[in-house]
C-alpha cells in the first residue's frame, strides 16, 4: 500500500487530465483561515437557510470551518469555507435590522431563546470582519468535461475530500464520481458548487486528501472485475441497507406548544 497519494503519479497512472482551475467557483489564490476554535460568528441555518443563527466554531481544518449552531445538538455539525458568504460576523443581522433565530431544532422551549442568546454571546469570542473572506462569484458557464479530475467534497461524510472525476455534465449541472468507490457517494450538484475543488487545492491550503477507494471504476453494464486481495462485497457501511416504512404507519407523536421542532427521521 501507498503511504501517502500524490496526484501526479495518479493522473499518470490513470491517463487523465485535472479539470482547470478557472472552471471552480474558488479563490485561485486560496483565502487565509484567521478562525479560531470557539469563535463565534453568524451563520444561516442550513436547514431553514432564511433564518440566521449563531453559530460556534469547533474546529477547522485548511479553509473550512466546523460549525454547530448555538442552542442545537452535537449531531448537525456543518463546514463551511471560509469565504462563504453563508457567514457573517456577530452584529451583522442586527445591523440589516434582522432579528437572530434559534436554529431548527433548538433544544429549548421557544420562550427562552433571547435569554439563551444573551447568555450564549456574553463574554464570547467573537470571529473578527478580517476573519470574512469574499466570496468568489458564481461562473455563468458550465465548463466541465467528463473525465475530468478534481479533489470533492464526500456529502455523506463532509469532513472528508477526495479524488473525484467528472462523470457527466447537463445544463448547469456536473455528475462528480469518487473515485474507486463504485458510486456509493457519487451525486449530482450545480458546476458553481463550493464542495469542487481544483487539483491541489487540499495541499495549498493543507486540507488533508482521502486516497482514492479500492474499487475499480467500471461502467456499470460490466461485471465488475475486483483484484484478489479486494473482498468482493463492499463494505456494509458504503451502500445503505433498503429502508422500509412498516405498513401500517404508526401514530405520529403529537407535541404540544414547542414551534420549529421537527420530529427526528
Ligand atoms: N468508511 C466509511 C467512509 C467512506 C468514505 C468514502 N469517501 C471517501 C468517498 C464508509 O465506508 O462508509
């Protein structure tokens, strides 16, 4: 096994070419990260993005940010980059005469959420203006080109970037594969996503880089030919079992006088 990936021994290996830098939504000068784990800053909910939140940092690694927004749970930690235009300092929804949300799912009832937030900002260290980068503007054209190689973001364990490869591109959209994974973690997302990174990215901005799966890349219609040391059922944790409801469906719980909860999926 190798110690360590290097992208240009792969892409010789691999006969393929890195998608140009040009064709991300990133700095092509990479930001500085100027956070600091327990800083805090104002950040729209992911999952109500026109409510804003405050949010904790609680750790970074190269430019992005692990948040969990204040008065949430452990389990809906979220990155974000730092120039994502998803953040903002502390101050900035009051001074646009907004008012801060508890998040989705905030553990409290709703009638104590403006002295959680007093209590949660008090004494607080606040991410400094400085600490904000600008973010990149959108490109208006789709560039991508199957086959392409570029380091993205893995959504079922965001932590995580690795090797990928542009497998097909419609309109405004560009199908990114993992490589050597089988499409256990392939998705769908828009040219202009913030998760696609150029080659390199992960070394300029010492943001560690997976190595690629296993699993040789076939096209679907082949049997897949795996090398003897590789066992040939993936691991259970790379395809989710099948889910099904049980018939009938049981009662819904019926919560009384707590807004903006969701019951758990
Ligand atoms: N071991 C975990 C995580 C796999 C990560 C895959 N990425 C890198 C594409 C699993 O098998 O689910």
């Amino acid at each position: 096994a190798k110690e360590s990936f290097s992208w240009e021994e792969y892409l010789k290996e691999t006969s393929s070419t890195p998608a140009p830098p040009s064709f991300f939504r990133q700095s092509r000068v990479p930001p500085s990260n100027d956070f600091k784990v327990g800083m805090k800053l104002e950040v729209h909910d992911p999952r109500n993005s026109t409510s804003v939140c405050i949010a904790t940092v609680m750790g970074m690694t190269g430019v992005r940010l692990r948040l969990r927004l204040d008065g949430s749970d452990n389990t809906n930690d979220f990155w974000r980059l730092v120039d994502s235009s998803d953040i903002q300092p502390i101050g900035t929804c009051e001074k646009n005469g907004d008012m801060l949300q508890p998040p989705l799912g905030f553990r409290m009832n709703a009638s104590s959420w403006p002295m959680f937030l007093l209590r949660t900002l008090n004494g607080a260290e606040m991410a400094p203006a400085t600490a904000f980068k600008k973010e990149p503007p959108p490109l208006s054209q789709n560039n991508f080109k199957p086959g392409m190689k570029l380091e993205a973001v893995d959504k079922k364990n965001p932590y995580l970037i690795c090797p990928a490869t542009i497998g097909e591109v419609k309109g405004g959209e560009v199908f990114v594969m993992f490589d050597g994974w089988r499409g256990a973690f392939d998705y769908w997302c828009q040219h202009h996503s913030r998760d696609l990174f150029p080659v390199g990215w992960c070394s300029v901005t010492k943001h560690s880089l997976q190595k690629p799966g296993n699993s040789v890349n076939l096209p679907k219609n082949l049997h897949v030919i795996t090398p003897a040391h590789i066992p040939s059922k993936p691991s259970r944790r790379s395809i989710p079992a099948p889910f099904r409801l049980p018939n009938p469906l049981p009662p819904l719980p019926v919560r009384k006088g707590v807004r903006g909860r969701r019951p758990k999926s």
